[in-house]
C-alpha cells in the first residue's frame, strides 16, 4: 500500500534550478536508499517530505495517519532528563495506561461481581498488551545496548552527555517511537561496526517505511530493496540494492549510448541524402520528406557522467618481500597503555585492514609504525627498501595557509606548472579552487588534496587512516579502484565495511586492549565472529589433551577397494551429477541468449525513447538477469559436488 507521494517536486535557489519534476511514491514496508553526488538536494528533499521547507512547486502528501519520523527533529532531548526518563516519555500514554489499568484492578477487588467493570478491564488490559505495555522497557533496554549504552549509563543525566552521545540517544528515542514513515539522513555517521551491525538487523525487521539517505555502501547492500537516484535535477528509480543499482545504472548508460550513437548515424545518413538529393528535380520530394521526418524525430542525448576524480598510486620500487613485523608490540601514551600483545605481518601486496570500537587504539597503532609515538613494549621490524606514506585522517599534515597550488608544488618543485594544474583537475580542482588556501577547503576538497599529495610520492608501503571519510560515494568507488590497482602494501584503519570488504585480505580487530588477526575480508571475519558466538573456535582441534579420541581417518573412495556392486552404483551417481552440470550450462546458455536478444530491443531508438515499451523490457530482464545468477549458482553447486565426488 502506498503510504506516501511526490508529485511534480520543484526546488530552486535563486535562479539555480536544485531539481524538477520528481515523482515517486513510497510503500507501507518500503526500504529506500536515497543516493547522488553532494549537493544535489538529498537532504533539501527530505526536509521537503518532513515539512521542514516548502517547494517552489509540487507536493508531497502522506496518507492520513501516517506519521514521518526523521531525525533532526529529535535533538531537542531534555538536558535535566536522565536517559532512561528521556526514553520512557515516548510511552507515557502507554504508562498512563497502565496506571489506569492498577487502579481498575483495586475497583475489581472491591466490586468482583461487578461484570461491566470486568469487561472494560478486559478490553483496556487487551489494548495495553497489543500497544506493548508488557514489552515496552524490553524494547528500551534493546536498543540502549545496541547503541552501546551499558546499564550503569541509563541514569546518567543528559547535560553529561557528549555531543555524540547526545545524537545517538536522539537516534534511539526516533526508534522507540516506530513512526510508520521513517526518514534518515547518514544515520550510520559516527556508529563503530557492532552498532551499525545490529543497527542493520534492526531496521530489516523494522514494522514501517524507511528511507535513507547514505554514503555507506555497505549499509545500503544489506538494507535497501529500491534505489532512487537524485544526480543531474532529476529523480530516477532503480529495483534492487545499491550494488545491483550500479550494474543496471551502468547497463542504462551503455544501452542509452548505444540507442544514442545508433541514431547519430541514422541521422547522419539522412544528412547526406538530403543535401545530395534536395536540388535534384527526380529526388527532392523524396528529400523533402526525409528532412520532414528528421525534424520530427525525437532525439536521443547522450548520457550524462559527472565528472570523477582520478586516482593513482604508483610505487616507484618495489619493497621486499617482508614488510612489516610486529612482535608483542604494547602501543598507547606515556600514562595510558591502548592495546597489548600485537602480533601480525603485513607482506608485499597485502592490504590490511585494521577495524574495532572508536577510541580502542586504531590510529595510535599507525602513528606508532609512523615513529610518531614509541612503543610500550615489543618490537617492530621495517622490511628492506621501503618508502612509506601516511594518510592522517585528521587532514593535519597540511598547512591552513597555503594555497592549493603551493602545498602540491613546494612537494614536487621541478613539476611544470602546467603538469601541477592538469594533475590537481584530475582530482577535480578548478581554476579557481587551486589558488584558495588550504583553510577555506571543505573536508572533501581536503580529502581530495591529501590523496593528491600521496599519489605524487610514489610510496610503496601506504598508511591509510579513515581514508573514506569527507568523501563521496562515487570518490570512494574510485579510491577503492586505485587501491586495488595499486603495486604496493597497504595498511588501513576504516570503519566502511563496504571499502574493508572489497580491499582487505586479512582483518586486525582490536577491542578490549588486544588485537587479533582474521586471514580474509570483512564477510571472512563476521563469518568468524558467528562462529565464535555459535561456540565453534575457528580451527579448532578433533583431539584434545584431557579427552583425547583416535581419529580414524577415511581413505578417499578412489583408494578403496569396490565391489561391482558399489562400482555400478557409484558410476550412476557420477552421470546424475554430470548431467547436472550439462543441465545447468544449456540453462546458461539459453538465458545469456535471451539476456542479449532484450539488450539489442532496448538499444533500438525508437525504443529507448518510449518509456512505455522500455519499461516492460526493463523487468523481463531484471527477471532474466536474476534466473541467470540462480542457474550460475546452480552450476557452481553441481561442479563442485561433481569434483568432491571425483
């Protein structure tokens, strides 16, 4: 059911036009990911669906009785509340409730045969149990400990709170309150892992509508059913996940460029035959009518693409093939120990992520390698040939006075100036931001700045600290690409779970003033952790030294001896399974032939102009598409339940 709608959305700022003619509805269970580039309007629009700002044309309506709950409303918490009393206010009716409930019991206790009074109680105790009156302090102490507030916070007056805390028990209050259109702007800014996490589990199962805007990738695979795509002044609708809203943007794109080239030359035909033949007395009817015909053709544009920062790392020699050992290393400050016990290696090629809890330790561990802080204890071993460079999240390593040009150039003086100014727009500074000092960038524009540095020195050993942070969706997509092309060793505290799963080879967790080493990505080490939460220790052992068993261990079937019998049988098993793999690749095959046939129809132009035919297409093949993903499980299965039979 939809519960929410945009009609004809208009926004302008002067004579600069924010977006227009933005139509979508909303679902009563719908999961929304609101994406595009920073300062398209994301947030503009949502203060629009809150009723925070007017339009400058177009509406947005919400069913009646639909309450939207969005988060910047909920800052103003009471400073002389403690958390809990903050939190129990959102169930006062529900409380009252139940006082009225207390009171009718000691009315029943002096009247029980009064059966009308009976019957109310029943009714209103049945209200109360539907409208959580016996769960509503569960619900609050779940996700108190979710947003990590421990039990001897919950009396803690607000005023002591810090400005963090203070955001998150906004965020939790907006939760307890279920509102059935929830709207959130980067809810995951400021969250450690565990709690985005469990955040991520909350709201799958959350009874509502949500909508959210996000730069964190990951958040958005795990969570969104539906991507809307605000880029360019207009609103575009994409079914799926955000990785699955990157491969149709990007088959939208090619198909779109396809239709668009494909009538370039259609056009450029009818050109020529119409300058040829236009004076000839035999063919200019003919000319006439094709010039008639190619005024009144709808013509395809070509698509758009913002403009993308371009990143390079580059080592200028190789490092050996040790690069980092660090043996009972203790790291922290003169009068405070961080982490003890840390124990890892980092070889040529590796790309470590270090995660764990804000304030655990992460960065004090990079600055140690840096030679910034010494070591408690323990040692650290530098490999051979090394040239190490350090991304500090802090963006400290630059200097507020200087200008943009300058802080590249004083790095790299024999740089042509014109090479320094087609290097700083490849990393998307204009003319103009080039000569602005350093102090009047934002976080992104200084984001940007520290990468350039970094890929100018040609480092083979990369120290990376929050390098996602300040940037963009489409920023960090290229960033991840760079890294993954990069020939070097990187080492790298993030907490996006998106940019560590697709880098990382192994994981450093730290928490509880130790560090433990997970050889894999992120999906590696939540695997892990299930594990461990299950009871099972990774790599555990069959034996043990207090109850220890004989292991028989069972030769292959390839090395026992079969009866003919068994031999039969295990030839028919073979053929099944063969048949299988046979199967599944015909299935394959089949939809890959289909998948084509409905790629070549939507790149027709008379086609790609009609969104009444595109549409259709459109969703036979997204259906297509996802047969063709299940068959290529399919196969993988039936081939390796062939090979482990072999």
């Amino acid at each position: 059911m939809i519960i929410a709608q945009g009609h004809d959305l208009e926004q302008q700022f002067g004579a600069n036009t924010l977006f227009k003619n933005v139509n979508f509805s909303i679902d009563s269970n719908a999961r929304i990911g609101l994406v595009g580039p920073n300062g398209v309007g994301k947030t503009t629009l949502l203060k629009i669906m809150t009723g925070q700002q007017e339009p400058t044309h177009g509406e947005f309506t919400v069913n009646k009785g639909i309450e939207v709950g969005y988060i910047a409303q909920e800052n103003a918490l009471d400073e002389d509340k403690s958390i809990w009393d903050e939190l129990e206010e959102v169930f006062a009716p529900l409380i009252n409730k139940g006082k009225k409930l207390e009171h009718m019991q000691m009315k029943i206790a002096d009247h029980p045969e009064d059966e009308a009074l009976l019957k109310q109680y029943d009714q209103m105790q049945f209200d109360f149990e539907q409208q959580g009156g016996y769960t509503y302090q569960a619900d609050i102490k779940s996700i108190l400990n979710g947003f990590k507030f421990p039990e001897n916070t919950w009396q803690k007056q607000i005023g002591s709170l810090s400005g963090g805390e203070k955001t998150r028990l906004a965020f939790v209050k907006l939760l307890l309150r279920k509102p059935p259109l929830l709207l959130l702007d980067e809810p995951t800014n400021y969250l450690d892992m565990d709690t985005l996490d469990w955040l991520e589990s909350f709201l799958k199962n959350y009874d509502g509508a949500i909508l959210v805007v996000s730069h964190d990738q990951y958040f958005l695979d795990h969570l969104a059913t539906q991507i809307f795509e605000l880029q360019f002044g207009k609103l575009t609708a994409f079914k799926g996940n955000y990785s699955q809203y990157q491969q149709e943007r990007e088959l939208r794109d090619k198909q779109q460029e396809a239709a668009y080239e494909k009538q370039q030359e259609e056009i450029k035909k009818d050109e020529e035959f119409i300058q040829k033949n236009l004076v000839r007395a035999t063919t200019t009817k003919r000319a006439q009518s094709r010039r008639k015909k190619l005024e009144k053709i709808e013509r395809i544009n070509p698509p758009k693409h913002k403009n993308k920062v371009k990143i390079h790392f580059k080592s200028e020699r190789p490092s050996g093939k040790e690069v980092l050992i660090l043996n009972d290393l203790t790291i922290g400050y003169p009068d405070k120990t961080m982490v003890k016990d840390i124990s890892f290696q980092v070889n040529k090629g590796d790309r470590v992520a270090i995660i764990g809890p804000n304030g655990i330790g992460k960065s004090t561990l990079l600055k140690t390698i840096m030679k910034q802080l010494t070591p408690k204890d323990g040692s650290i071993k530098y490999g051979a040939s090394l040239n190490i460079g350090y991304y500090d999240q802090e963006l400290q390593r630059l200097e507020p006075g200087k200008t943009v040009l300058d802080t590249v150039w004083d790095r790299h003086k024999t740089m042509p100036e014109r090479d320094m100014r087609s290097i700083l727009a490849s990393f998307l500074f204009t003319a103009k931001d080039i000569d602005k000092t350093v102090g009047q960038l934002s976080g992104g524009q200084k984001a940007r700045l520290t990468l350039t540095v970094l890929s100018l020195e040609h480092d083979n050993f990369l120290l990376m600290d929050e390098p996602t942070n300040h940037l963009d969706i489409e920023a960090k997509e290229v960033l991840e690409g760079a890294l993954k092309d990069y020939d070097g060793t990187l080492l790298f505290v993030s907490h996006d779970r998106y940019f560590i799963n697709q880098l990382a080879n192994k994981i450093v967790s730290v928490r509880d003033g130790h560090a433990k080493i997970y050889e894999g990505n992120y999906s590696y080490y939540l695997d892990e952790k299930a594990k461990q939460a299950a009871g099972l220790t990774p790599g555990e052992a069959t034996t043990d030294d207090d109850n220890a068993q004989t292991v028989q261990v069972t030769k292959p079937v390839s090395e026992q001896k079969l009866s003919y019998q068994e031999q039969k049988k295990r030839d028919s098993e073979k053929r099944k399974l063969q048949r299988a793999v046979d199967d599944a690749e015909k299935q394959i095959e089949s939809l890959e032939t289909q998948q084509k046939e409905i790629q070549t129809e939507m790149a027709n132009p008379e086609i790609a102009t009609n969104f009444d035919k595109l549409g259709p297409l459109q969703e036979k093949l997204t259906a297509i598409q996802k047969e063709l993903d299940q068959a290529n499980d399919a196969w993988e299965q039936a081939l390796t339940a062939l090979d482990e039979f072999e």
